[in-house]
C-alpha cells in the first residue's frame, strides 16, 4: 500500500494516469488507485481511482475504499493526529501519543487542503514507483497491506468499543454532572473551535 504526497496538487491526477501506464508496461501492477482530497474539516473526498476488474480476488483490491472510509472519519483524524484542523483544534497534541501505525502515517499524508494518491501495488522493487513519483514532486510511503488490514480491523473494532463507552460517559455525565464543571468545559472547547472570537459574557 502507498501513499504519496504532492508539492502540487495537480500532479496527484498525472501521478494516476503515470501509474496507469506503467501497469500497461508491466512495471508494476496496481491493483487500484485512487486520488482523494482531504477537506479542510477533516473529510476525505474521492476524486478519482483506477481498478483492476480483472482480478477481483487480489490482495489489495477493494481496500482502497474502506481505507478512504476510514481515513475521512472521526477514527482517521485521531489516528492522524492534528491532520484534521477542525479535531486539531478541539485535541491538545499532548493529548496525543506517537505511534507507528499504519494507518496514522498514511492519514498524516492526505495533507488537510491537497490532494494525495493512495494505491494497492504490486512491485517488484521501489525504484520504478520512486523514481516516477519523484518526477511528480511525490513523496512516497509504503506499508504493507497486512499490516494496513489488520490495522483496519483493529479500527473497525475500537470505535465500536468507543462508541459503546462514549454512550455509557454520556448517561453517566448527565446524571452526576458537575453543572460548574460542565459549563467551563463547554466554554473551554468553544474557545479552542474559535480562538479569534472574544468571549461572550456569561449568561445568568
């Protein structure tokens, strides 16, 4: 699985068409690739993709859009840490732990604002993918799929879990709320999403 970054957003497209043709040439196979933009919000939008149809059974294929998926959700802009400048905003970085995770490395370079290209290769050696994207402006990053599908399983299982704990802090927090407490943490999170906005004078 790769992920490149672009100094120009418009070469991610030229970057797609390029992969197309060195699969033609046998040079590497891609068994899908798509270009995505990642919003200023955090969302993850698809632009444009290739397939191979032909081999439907192949590692790889049909990984793309779950990883999209997971990329453009509330999980993607946790595991990327301040990628997302809407979570960035509300997170402190010390809130955050530095882990080698596949999927937190790959999100890291879907840059909020640009474009990036995600893909399933098959290579043979680096080199040929390299070299084509560094002609591009294009900074490559490999992980394996294993590792990116176990990570995506893993994923799929935390927020499940964190969805089940978010509800039961939820119950929990309105039948023994701190009224005080609560209404500064409000207030705190609110100057956080809109740090250029004095503040309002309490209401009674």
């Amino acid at each position: 699985m790769i992920a490149v970054s672009f100094e120009d957003d418009d070469n991610a497209y030229a970057a797609l068409t390029l992969l197309k043709e060195l699969d033609s040439q046998h040079q590497v196979g891609i068994q899908e690739a798509v270009v995505i933009v990642r919003e200023p919000d955090g969302r993850v939008v698809e632009k444009d993709r290739i397939a191979c149809f032909a081999m439907p059974n192949t590692l790889g294929v049909g990984l793309i859009g779950l990883l999209v998926g997971i990329l453009g959700g509330p999980l993607g802009l946790l595991i990327g840490g301040t990628a997302g400048l809407f979570v960035g905003s509300l997170f402190d970085i010390e809130d955050t732990d530095e882990i080698d995770s596949a999927l937190g490395a790959i999100s890291s370079s879907a840059r909020p604002g640009h474009t990036a290209l995600l893909a399933a290769a098959a290579e043979q050696s680096p080199e040929v993918i390299d070299a084509a994207m560094s002609a591009l402006g294009g900074t490559v990053l490999r992980r394996s799929v294993d590792d990116v599908e176990a990570e995506i399983a893993a994923a799929e299982r935390a927020e499940r879990k964190a969805k089940r704990k978010a509800r039961k802090e939820l119950l929990r927090g309105r039948r023994d709320h701190d009224r005080e407490a609560a209404h500064a943490k409000v207030d705190e999170l609110k100057a956080k999403l809109h740090p250029r906005e004095k503040d309002a004078s309490a209401a009674p």
